[in-house]
C-alpha cells in the first residue's frame, strides 16, 4: 500500500506538470490586440496665415492578426478635430481635399509607390494572410493614399483598411491639412491642436489622440524710418527719404511659390515632396503700407523694392 500509494501523487504531478507545458504554447501563439501610438512634430505657424500646413500626424500600429488571404480588410474613418478651421484646398466637386492619408509610407524607398484610392468613400483591399505588402500601390486593389474631406474644423478619411500588422507595425500618417492660424493667435497658449478619432465598423484605441500641430507667432517683423524737414527749408530727397523693411520673424516664415516640384535656390519649401501638385498654394501673400496724414503736395513712392 505504502509504495503503491507512493506512487499516484508522483505520476499525477508528472501529468500535471506535462499538462501546463503543453498548454503554454498555445497562449503564446495569441496575439496581443492591435493598438496605435499617436505622434506629431509641430510646425511654426505663421500668426498672419489662413491656410498654414500644421504638422503631419502619425499613428503607429502594432499586435493583431492580420486578415486571411483573400478577405476584405476591415474599414473605418480617420477624423481629425482642430481647434480651429481646417482650409485644405477642395480639389474636387465630391469634395476630396489635398489633405492626405498615407498608410505605409508610400514614395518612401521602403515603399516607393503612390496609389490614390479614387473615392473618398474609401476603397476595399483584401488582406493576404500576412505575407508581404498589402497596401503597395502596384495597382487599383492596393491603394495607399487616401483624400480627406473638410467640414469646419475637421477633416474626415472614409472607408481606410484597417489591417493588423502582426508580428510587424503599421503607419497611417495625416498630412497636408491646413489650419487658420488667425483665430489661434489671440489665445493664451497660441497653439493649434488635433483630436484624431478612429470609428466605424471597426476601431482603433489610441494613445495620445491630443496632440499639438502648430505652434503660432507673428511671421513678420515690420520696422520704418522716420524723416523730418524743417519749416520752409527746401524739400530735396536726401532730407525725405524714408525707408520700410518687412523680414521674417522666424526663419522659414517667407516662402516661395514656385510651380510643383520646383524649389527654386533660396526658397524654403513647406515640406519634403509628397503628391506636390496638390500642395501648390493658389495665391499669393501681400505686404501693406499705409500712409495717413501726409501734407498736400507731398506724394509717396516705391522708386525701388529689395
């Protein structure tokens, strides 16, 4: 009895201990849920711009599993709230906008082609089990580029897949959205911030969905001279002359229009080149003097600009 006895509890912690070895693997193999890191590198922003490019917002996915081959990768919009209006240029008359939604970083070498999905709907693209690039732009079933649509102070991505990277990462990166930064410029912090929310069908829980896209101040430093004539003493130039200098308050605050693609010597770019021809600003900005209370027979002039 004494050793048959001895012998069950060995042989049932042997099984036991086999038991929760075997069970070990097949926890391992579940994949944490997918979650997202919310980033951005605000710009400076000029106080005096209506359509000034707020930084580029970044979400870096990471866990799930990714679709099985041949299964539509699920779909949700992409919003991002500010806390003023949003004036991307409307390129369209369904309303599509320059500000952009890129997953993967397409144009990268990584990644080097760009696919538009055609509709801001959103596009279907099936999902591969996993193995290699879904969203590599090598034809219209792949986009990876996505135009947003603006309301007030919001710009809306329908229809984006949503697919877990796995083992990997993920990067939906929101650029070319465009801010007034006039309304911002009276506040106390003078910033400009995005709320981004992922919904639909399926959602994306977020870290940081708050971020600060734009930090603004004046971009133009104004100075003039002053000149005086004493009474009935003759008027020559050299006694009238004035000057007036417009300058950058901070560097990069004056930039060139230039045609897409073309950075002239000297000019500074808004951003490295990204679907340049939907970036190329429509107008032009003005720099105004105004002159009150001159005497009669006294006239102003611009004999020369440098």
């Amino acid at each position: 009895m004494l050793e048959n006895g001895a012998c069950i509890p060995r042989i049932f912690g042997v099984a036991l201990a086999l038991l929760l070895f075997s069970a070990a693997p097949l926890a391992a193999q579940t994949p944490p849920p997918v979650t997202c890191i919310v980033l951005s590198v605000p710009t400076q922003l000029r106080a005096e711009g209506l359509t000034e490019l707020v930084g580029d917002i970044i979400l870096t996915c990471s866990g799930g599993a990714p679709t099985q081959a041949g299964k539509p990768i699920p779909q949700a919009n992409f919003a991002v709230f500010l806390n003023t209006s949003a004036t991307s240029r409307i390129l369209g008359s369904n309303g599509a906008s320059e500000a952009l939604l890129l997953i993967d970083e397409p144009g990268s070498p990584t990644n080097p082609v760009q696919k538009l999905c055609p509709g801001i709907a959103g596009c279907v693209v099936s999902g591969n089990g996993g193995s290699g690039e879904p969203f590599n732009g090598s034809d219209a079933n792949h986009p990876n580029v996505f135009q947003g649509v603006v309301t007030s102070n919001s710009v809306t991505f329908q229809g984006v897949p949503v697919e877990a990277p796995g083992a990997g990462s993920r990067i939906y990166r929101i650029t070319n959205i465009r801010a007034d930064a006039v309304t911002v410029a009276g506040n106390l912090s003078a910033q400009v911030l995005a709320s981004v929310s992922v919904s639909g069908p399926v959602s994306l829980p977020l870290n940081n969905p708050l971020q600060i896209v734009g930090s603004v101040m004046s971009g133009l430093a104004f100075s003039n001279g002053t000149s005086y004539a004493p009474q009935c003493a003759p008027l020559t130039d050299s006694a009238t002359a004035t000057y007036v200098q417009f300058a950058e308050n901070f560097s990069s605050a004056f930039r060139t229009r230039t045609s897409a693609g073309a950075d002239p010597a000297g000019s500074t770019p808004e951003r490295p080149e990204r679907l340049a021809p939907m970036r190329r600003p429509s107008s032009t900005a003005s720099a105004i003097t105004r002159h009150n209370r001159l005497p009669a027979r006294i006239a102003s002039s611009l004999p020369g600009i440098t």
